[in-house]
C-alpha cells in the first residue's frame, strides 16, 4: 500500500504550518497545498481501484495500539468531495480578503480544517476520529470568528460550546466502550458490539453527541448564527464539508460499529428528527431576511434529508432496494456539498459587489452579475431536488424507499419540503430578476464568479448525469 | 464494597453527568466552559479507571496515553474559548 493515506493528511497539515510560519506567502502556500492534497487523493483513487479498500498502519504499529487509516468508497467519495469543494473555495478565498490580517490568519486555520477532515474521512479507529472531531472543531471555531464583528464573535464561542459538549458525549462513548471492549479499532469493536446495555449506552452518548455537532433539529439552533455570520469562503466551508464530518460519523457508527445495538426506537426518533429539521429548515429559509441566513436554513433542512434517508436505510430490509438506497444517500449528501458552497460562494459576491445580501434589495442582480445569478439558479436547482441535478436522483430514490416501506407521512414532508425549497429559491430568483430602476452595467469576473459556478454545475449536471456508477462502486468498494 | 477501580469509574459517569447538566442549564459562557471541562475530568476518571487492574499488576498504558491526548485538546479548546470571551468582551467597549 502506498503513502497516498497519509499524504492526503499530512500536505495540508504541513502547509497550514508553513502558512502559519510564512503568514504573507499565504495565498500561495494555501492554494498549493490544497492542490498537492487533491493530488493525493487522486493518486489514493488509482490505489483504491487497483487494489481495493485497504488499511495502513501507520508507523508500522498494529492496531490496537497504532493508528490504523483505512479507505472504501465512501471514504474517498468523501474526500474527492472536500478536494473539489476547497480548491474551489481556496481559488475564491485568494481574491476575496480585503484586510492582510484575515487573510493572513484565514490560510494556517483553512489547511488545518481541511486536514482534519481528511483524516476524519481517514481514520479507523475511534479515538483518532475523536481527535480529528476536535482538530475540525477548533479550526472551524478559529474561522467563524475570523470576519472580527462582534455578532460572528459570539456565534463562534456558541459554537465551540456546543461543538465541544458533542464531542466530550462521543468520548464518553469511546471510554465506555474501551473500559468494555478493551480496543479502539472500529473492526475489533464492531467484531464485539450487540445489546448489551454498555454497547447501548455508548451508542446513545456517542450518537447524541454528534447529533449535537451535525445540527440535526432540534440541536441546530448553533448552526445559523455561525455559517451566516462567518466570512464568505469560511461559510461555505462550514456548510458544505464540516456539518457533514458529523454524518458521515453517524453512518459510520451505526452501519459498522453498532448494526445489532441500534434498536427500531432510536431509528424512528431520527427519522421523526430528520422530518422535523426538512419542515423546520425550509420554512426558517423561506422567512430569511438575508441571503446567508437563508442558505444557513437550508443546510439544516439538507441535514435532515440526510438523516431521514439514513433512518430509512437502516430500517429497509436487505435487498437491491437498500443498496440503492445508500448511493442515494451518498449522492444526496454529495450534491449538497457542491450545491451549498456554490451559493455560499454566489451570495460573497453579491454582498461584495452590492454591500449587502438583503433579499428584498436584490433589484437588478441579474443584470449586473448574469453568472453569479445562474449559479444560484443552478444551485438552487440541487437544493429544491430537481432533474437533472443529483439531488434529485437521490430524492426520488428517498421518495421511492418511503413508500415501500409505508412511511407515508414522510413521502409528505418530503413533499412539502421540496415546495419550501422551491419557494426560497424562486423568492431569491425573484427579486435576483426584478428590474433596476437604473441601468447598469454587467460585471464580469473569473477569480471571482467561476468557482461558484463550477461548484453549481457540478451539483446539477455532473453529479445528475455522470453518477451513475456510484452505485456499483459503493457496492464493490465496501 | 466496590473495589477502587469501579468506585472511581462511577465516580467519573457521576462527574461527567454533572457536568454535561450544567454545560446545558447554565447560561453564563464562564460557567459553561466550566462545566464542559468537568464533563471532561468525569470521562477522563472513568478512562484512567480502566487502566487499574490490581494493586500488583502494571497498569494499561493506552488509557493513560488517551486522557494525556484529551487534556491536550481540553486546555487547547478552553484556551480558544477564553481568547474569543476576551475578544467578544473587547468588541463590546467600542
């Protein structure tokens, strides 16, 4: 097995040194590492597919004692899917920055976040993943904080509360399991796990733990404040990539560490949560008086599809249908990522160009920035779950499970869901396309427009068109 | 009576209980990093408390390798959270 593992931890974590060190080179220090570490993950891909999933030890220590890092098809969809989205977020972040000092401080924290949910994605054994749960944590903190007003401020120090509380609930669980167990690696705990009540226990502190941290309704309360005061680049980061190192946890836990402990209870209580967070997040959204509040919104109805498909996995019998089902929920989560930092991205170049994300003042948006527009529309595109976008295969496949399992009051949430989503993006379009009582001339700008453009075509017509085989490579690279 | 090693993991599930409580209850940011922090000594205790297997047997060194790990990221976290509370009280003077 080659280095490519580690690489892909150990680039960005040695530029967010260097960039930390050599603080004025670090557009440059920031963008190279973060295309080295894209590399990797391309030159993990070929590993991937020559070898199948495999493990390394790394420094030669067996597990149980060392750290183990281990990558399958989720893991590397998953960092293909942080790769993309911050090379796209880092080229926007370069230009972005008016002040030295934020930006000077905005690289070391950025490679360091991308670095810990590399080795989130990574790590095998589950104290690691707590301390990369903590690294994500303190990084993403440092980062909303970054824009200095007082409202960001606050909404940073709420956030590492409660990100710091999710994580000391994951730790009891992982004490509880060593103290029963007597190993960390996910095989040889998994190898051990059922109903006992020790298993049960550690599954529910764990579990509520990252619940808290992925803002699943009712625990979302800290995600809005934080995604919608934080910087542009940062507000993508955090919505698009760090909410989903909680569920990507989650899934983790429940389908390899704990399938005999979880019981019918806990899987109906996240799927009624889930339900909660899609109604709930898409109404707040369509309440939004600003752009970023919005987009905050909605990442916290995005969570709760994710959680009501997870719940439904859990609860399918096994067959092609719960296969299915699991590309579905990977291609959602997926689609999501590249569609919420596009708009992230979208609405940064609105509030820099107009000083403002005001919905109602939106008045002739679509005359002055024509590129920045069509990304939001095609995000938006990805967010309501329409074709061709990846989204919509993934909700379709939701829907299609929901009825088959007589889950009929969730084929309505979804429904109402979908007509929410579509109500806050065509509010957005509408006032995007309302006329300027001036006229005025249109701004066009690569560094600044492409990256949010790119990420939306990617949700809509990449991961729409080109994801078929998604599917039987999560079956053949489990 | 229960040997030293359960009377100080149930010890720390008390601690950590206590904690996690106060982390959801209190309002104060102070008392909260407070409390998180004694939620952590509590999950902290119950570790250590699986490293002792008898008073003539040498101790399990992962345990103590993991709460020295988890002290390490505490003090970072409750650094970050006191240098945003100073920062957060600054902000509010201009």
């Amino acid at each position: 097995m080659n280095e490519s593992m580690s690489l892909t931890i150990i680039l960005p974590l040695l530029g967010a040194l260097l960039a930390a060190a050599w603080p004025r080179r670090g557009v440059f220090i920031g963008i190279t590492a973060v295309l080295l570490s894209g590399l990797a993950v391309g030159w993990l891909w070929f590993s991937l597919l020559a070898d199948g999933p495999s493990h390394q030890a790394l420094g030669g220590w067996d597990p149980g004692l060392g750290i183990r890092l281990q990558v399958d098809a989720l893991s590397i969809l998953m960092l293909s899917m942080t790769a993309l989205v911050a090379l796209a977020v880092s080229v926007y972040a370069s230009h972005y920055f008016t002040r030295r000092s934020q930006a000077e401080r905005f690289w070391p924290l950025w490679l360091l976040m991308i670095a810990a949910l590399n080795g989130l994605f990574l790590a095998g054994d589950l104290f690691n993943l707590y301390v990369t749960l903590e690294l994500l944590s303190l990084s993403a903190v440092a980062l909303t904080a970054l824009g200095g007003k007082r409202a960001g401020i606050a909404a940073a120090l709420r956030y590492l509360m409660i990100g710091l509380l999710g994580s000391m609930g994951y730790l009891a669980g992982v004490a509880l399991l060593y103290s029963a167990f007597g190993t960390l690696d996910m095989q040889q705990v998994a190898a051990q796990t059922g109903d006992d009540p020790v298993s049960q226990a550690a599954l529910i502190v764990m579990t509520a733990g990252l619940l808290l941290k992925s803002a699943l309704f009712p625990l979302h309360f800290w995600l809005p404040p934080a995604h919608s005061n934080a910087p542009a680049p940062v507000s993508a980061g955090l919505s698009a990539l760090v909410v989903k190192a909680g569920f990507y946890l989650v899934l983790r836990l429940w389908t390899e560490v704990f399938p005999d402990t979880l019981s019918t209870q806990g899987v109906t209580l996240v799927a009624v949560l889930g339900g909660g967070a899609i109604l709930w997040g898409s109404w707040q959204a369509l309440q939004a008086e600003r752009l970023k509040l919005l987009a905050a919104y909605s990442t916290v109805a995005q969570l709760g599809y994710l959680f009501v498909a997870l719940a439904l996995f859990m609860s399918a019998p096994p067959g092609v249908a719960r296969e299915l089902l699991f590309g579905a929920l990977v291609l959602m989560a997926l689609t999501h990522a590249f569609a919420k930092s596009s708009l992230f991205l979208a609405i940064g170049v609105i509030q820099h160009r107009a000083g403002h994300d005001r919905i109602a003042e939106l008045d002739g948006t679509a005359q002055r920035l024509p590129a920045t527009t069509f990304a939001i529309a095609l995000a938006g595109v990805a967010l309501i779950g329409l074709p061709p976008s990846g989204a919509f295969l993934g909700k379709w496949r939701l829907l299609y499970s929901a009825i088959s399992l007589d889950q009929w009051l969730l084929v309505v949430v979804i429904g109402i869901g979908s007509l929410l989503a579509a109500a806050y993006v065509f509010r957005v379009l509408g006032h995007a396309f309302g006329r300027s009582a001036l006229s005025v001339q249109a701004i066009h700008s690569v560094h600044e427009e492409w990256p949010a453009l790119l990420l939306a075509l990617t949700a809509t017509l990449l991961l729409g068109f080109g994801s078929a085989w998604i599917w039987p490579f999560l079956e053949h690279m489990a | 009576m229960p040997d030293a090693a359960t009377l100080y993991g149930l010890l720390g599930i008390v601690l950590a209980g206590l904690g996690a409580h106060a982390a959801i209850v209190q309002r104060d940011s102070i008392r909260r990093l407070l409390a998180i922090n004694v939620m952590g000594v509590g999950v902290f205790l119950v570790l250590i408390a699986t490293a002792y297997f008898g008073p003539n047997q040498d101790p399990d060194p992962i345990p103590h390798a993991l709460v020295l790990t988890g002290i390490v990221v505490a003090v970072a976290a409750t650094a970050l959270a006191l240098a945003l509370l100073r920062a957060f009280e600054r902000s509010d003077d201009e």
